[in-house]
C-alpha cells in the first residue's frame, strides 16, 4: 500500500479505491486514523476509480510529520485505520553523529526493507521528544535511484516498536514504553550488561548456577586475598565493561600479586607486572575500587596453537515472537594473550568448525555440544524475559578443557553482528542484521514474515 498525497483540501479525508474497502470491510465516513503514535480522527472515502494500491491522504499533515511514500501495510481494528508499520532503529546517542559515513555502515540491515513492507527510521536517543512524542531522524530510502541520496531525514511520529541499541536515559526508555507499550527492546540497560547485575540475575537458576564462575565485588584486598586463595588465580573485571576493557589477570605471589595484562601494544605481547610494596598496592587496588571491579574465577581456558577460545552464541527473536540461535562462532584470540580479541592477530570460525579443529571433537561430538551451548543460552534468555523485552543478545560462552561451558558474559546493546563477514558468510549476515525488524514488526501489531 502506496500513498497518494491529495491536495487542495485543508480537512481530513482520507481516500480509498471500493476493492481496498470491500477488502478490509471498511464502510467509509468517520474513523481514526493512525501512523506510528500519529493519531488524527478522518473521514473516509470509497472512491470507485481510485488505485487500489494507494491510500489518499491529505498533504498538510506533511508540514508537521514526515510519512514518507514507500510500501506499507494498512490494518483495520475496530474503527481505527492502521498504516505501518513504523519502527525507530535507535543506534546513536547524539544528532550529530549520524554522519553520511555511520548511516552508511548501517545499510545492512535494510536488505529486508522490502518485505518489512513498512517504515525504519534510524535515530539518537537525543532526538526523541517525549512532550511532542516525536523523533528526528533518518530513513533509507530504497526507492530512490540515486545512492547518494537514500538518507533522507525528517520529523517522525513515535513508532509502533523500536530496536534499541543504546544506552539512553532511563527516563527516555521508559516515556517510550509509557506510550507505545513493552514494543522496545533491548529493555533499559545501563551500557552493556552489568557483570555484577548479571550474576545476580543468573546464579539462582539451578541450571545456569554451575555454568558461572564464582564471582563477587572487589571491595577489599581480603576480599580478593579470600578469591586468591580458593581459586589461585582470578579475573579481575569492570562491573559494566565491555570489549574485553580493563581486564586483568591476578596471582598471589610470596610477596604480593603477580598482574597480567592483556596486550596493550601490537606486537608487545602481554603485560606482567609485580606489585610487592603495599604503597603501590594500595594505588593500584584503589583505582580499581573506584571503577567497581569484579573479581571471577579464573577459568582455565583451552587454546588452539597457544591462542585463548571461547564462543559467541547469537540469540534473536523471530517473526513469531520466538528465540532462534541463527550463528554461534568460535573466537580465537591472538596467541598468548590472555582475551578473545579476534581483531587483533586472531580469527573467527564457526562453531562446529572450532569444536573439531581446537577440541579435537568428530561430528558428533561437536553437534552434541553445539546444542549443550544452544540450550544454556536458550535458558538465559528465559531469564532475561523475566526482566524486560529482549530479543537480540550476544553471549559469550567458554569451553575450559575438560569440555565444561562456562558463561562469561551476556551483551545487550554490543551485539556484535559482523562474525559471519569474517567467514565469508554473507548469507548469514543478512539473516542476523535482518531478524530484529521481523520481531519488531511483530511487536508492531503486524503481519509477520
């Protein structure tokens, strides 16, 4: 369903062909009219020789909203006309950083726009107006000939759902959700997931319980001594770090503790620094009480030709509601570092693939554990859903050597969605950059893919 823009009227009539009212039992005079949460009483008429594939609606509403002219899906619910529908794709936290160059990194996940049959609008969190409940922002539009000009932006309603990938102000979300319902998600979260939140989330479910490794808030030094001494090396963490940052490993040695850090410079390999004279323990362990560590079990990670393993386990939300693991990949480190950093030195396989090649494991084998991996993440997102609406998380599994899974961490906001590309894979990547927008339209209200 296309529009037509009809001019020359200053009310609000809003036109039908008689096959599209036949169609949607519609039988024309006053009904609500809504797009997004653009809500305007109308007065429709049938006409017998207007296209059956258009929607007449009046051109002044443009001179306060942008609705632009692309395919979209016209639902009718008691006396209310629907046309979406409308999903805010919320990526950025300032205007100003939707440059021409970020946008475009963003045009992957638009190669479904088609049969979204409706309208993404890309936007920061700073633009969203929660007095006028209105969002600037950008769309693509894949109607236009000319590349150069897809962006195009605008004044947009608040949409039906939204896909948020940001760490806005808890007020902000929560006006969204006062006002269109549980459609947003990832559900409120300050930054990536906090690690602490996260352990207290998941360590009372049985079956999750014995897949964390043990972990508690650094607020002294007994308290990482009491660490040391029941696990003999630990991981220390910022509470809501993300990308492996901060990261450091600790030993208690004779004298004091024996520190790694993750490479810092390429090429250097990782850092080893002794602390043994209480005034520099007592610096060094203060910056980390003031950033809010964690300190974990440190876990015995297996390795291929010396590189650190562990795994991403992509969960996403379908067209029906319902959680899909579309990728789960094996993250190999650079060799002797101490972090999964795959960018730098290291490289991605798939699962099964890494299974086979670092654990040894035949087909069999492999498949088992792949969907050992399958059901622990299916059973997370069981507990996210508790929490809020969910329905794109990137977790990080480990398999220590002695083949037992271990969660490290859950993303909420960085989920990383570019593995397949390091594989060639661009089939795989379509379907996961693609997957939020059929649970968004979903949660819209509207026909799923």
């Amino acid at each position: 369903m296309f529009i037509k823009w009809i001019t020359g009227q200053r009310d609000n009539r809003v036109y039908l062909a008689l096959q599209t009212a036949n169609k949607y039992q519609i039988s024309g005079g006053l009904m609500t009219f809504q797009f997004g949460s653009f809500e305007q009483e109308i007065d429709v008429q049938i006409v017998s020789d207007f296209p059956e594939d258009r929607i007449g609606l009046p051109l002044h509403w443009t001179s306060h909203l942008a609705i632009p002219d692309i395919s979209y899906e016209l639902k009718k619910v008691n006396n209310t006309l629907k046309l979406g529908p409308v999903i805010a794709f919320i990526v950025f936290s300032k205007l100003n950083e939707m440059t021409p160059s970020k946008l475009n990194s963003y045009k992957g996940y638009f190669y479904e726009y088609a049969k979204i049959n409706g309208f993404i609008y890309l936007c920061a969190w700073n633009t969203i107006d929660t007095k006028r409940k209105q969002i600037k922002g950008y769309y693509y539009d894949c109607y236009e000939k000319d590349d150069s000009k897809r962006w195009k932006f605008g004044m947009f309603p608040y949409p039906n759902s939204a896909y948020n990938r940001t760490a806005m102000p808890r007020a902000v979300f929560y006006d969204l959700v006062d006002t269109i319902g549980d459609c947003v998600f990832n559900s409120y979260s300050n930054g990536s997931f906090n690690k602490w939140e996260l352990w207290k989330r998941l360590s009372p479910v049985e079956e999750l319980y014995r897949h964390l490794p043990a972990t508690e808030q650094l607020t002294d030094l007994p308290s990482l001594d009491n660490m040391l001494r029941a696990h003999q090396s630990v991981y220390l963490k910022p509470s809501g770090g993300t990308l492996s940052k901060g990261i450091m490993k600790v030993m208690k040695s004779p004298t004091g503790y024996l520190i790694t850090y993750p490479e810092r410079k390429k090429g250097k390999g990782p850092v080893l620094r002794h602390l043994d004279r209480k005034e520099s323990i007592d610096q060094w362990f203060n910056k980390l009480k003031s950033k809010k560590y964690l300190a974990q079990q440190a876990i015995t990670m297996n390795r291929y030709k010396n590189k650190p393993i562990d795994f991403r386990v992509i969960m996403q939300k379908n067209g029906a509601g319902q959680w899909e693991c579309p990728g789960i990949f094996g993250k190999f480190g650079k060799s002797g570092n101490i972090i999964t950093n795959f960018t730098r030195n290291g490289f991605i396989r798939s699962g099964i693939d890494t299974l086979k090649i670092a654990f040894n494991m035949n087909d069999q084998q492999a498949l088992k554990k792949i969907e050992e991996l399958k059901k622990i993440a299916f059973r997370i997102c069981q507990v996210f859903g508790e929490y809020g609406n969910y329905g794109d998380l990137g977790m990080d599994l480990m398999v220590d050597q002695d083949e037992n899974i271990w969660i490290l961490e859950v993303n909420t906001l960085d989920t990383y969605h570019r593995f397949p590309l390091h594989m060639g894979d661009r089939t795989l990547y379509k379907k996961i950059v693609t997957s939020p927008f059929r649970y968004a339209k979903y949660l819209a209200g509207f026909t799923s893919l």
